[in-house]
C-alpha cells in the first residue's frame, strides 16, 4: 500500500518490481543490478539491487528508510535527479572497470 497525495495505491505482492528486474537481468545475464526510487512501492526493488539509491524527498525519505547497500541522498526535486543521473554514472563506471557487469 501506497498513498501518495490524494492517490492510494494497493498492489499485490507477486507484482513486485523486484520479480520484473530479476527476470530481465536473468534474461540479459546481468550479474550486478542498480536501483532507484523514492516510494514505498519501490522497496522491494531497493532491497533487491546489489546497489541502489534514493532522493532527499518522497515517502521513503519522510519514513528515514535506507538500507546499508542504499546511497540516501539529501538533494531534493530536480537536484535530486541530477544526483540520481550522477550516482548511476559513477557505478556503472565502477561496475565496467570491474566487469562485475
């Protein structure tokens, strides 16, 4: 469950982002999976990723969720999406160099 603004969102757990993810790395054969997202509904996938992040603002950060494998930003709204481009930059370089791939 979700309420984000006036909507409230009631998913069922077997649609979960992280099932989505994990097929397409399957399929790709991706063995290192990097995440975003700043909602409730996007915990799983954050859980999941071997890395991942959120922004300053949105329900996971009003709640202070984070994880230890989780960058919690303090930049919000826009700036906050630039940090985000900017984080998945420096991992992909670092996942390259490593070819954890």
């Amino acid at each position: 469950m979700s309420l984000q603004g006036r909507k409230l969102y009631l998913v069922p757990v077997v649609l979960a982002k992280s099932a989505a993810v994990a097929e397409v790395a399957r399929r790709t054969g991706a063995t290192t999976v990097l995440a975003a997202g700043d909602s409730l509904l996007d915990t799983d996938l954050l859980e999941f990723a071997h890395l991942a992040v959120r922004p300053g603002h949105g329900e996971l950060a009003d709640r202070g969720w984070t994880r230890p494998h989780v960058t919690a930003l303090t930049a919000t709204g826009i700036r906050a999406g630039e940090e985000v481009l900017a984080w998945f930059s420096a991992r992909a370089a670092e996942v390259t160099a490593t070819g954890a791939g």
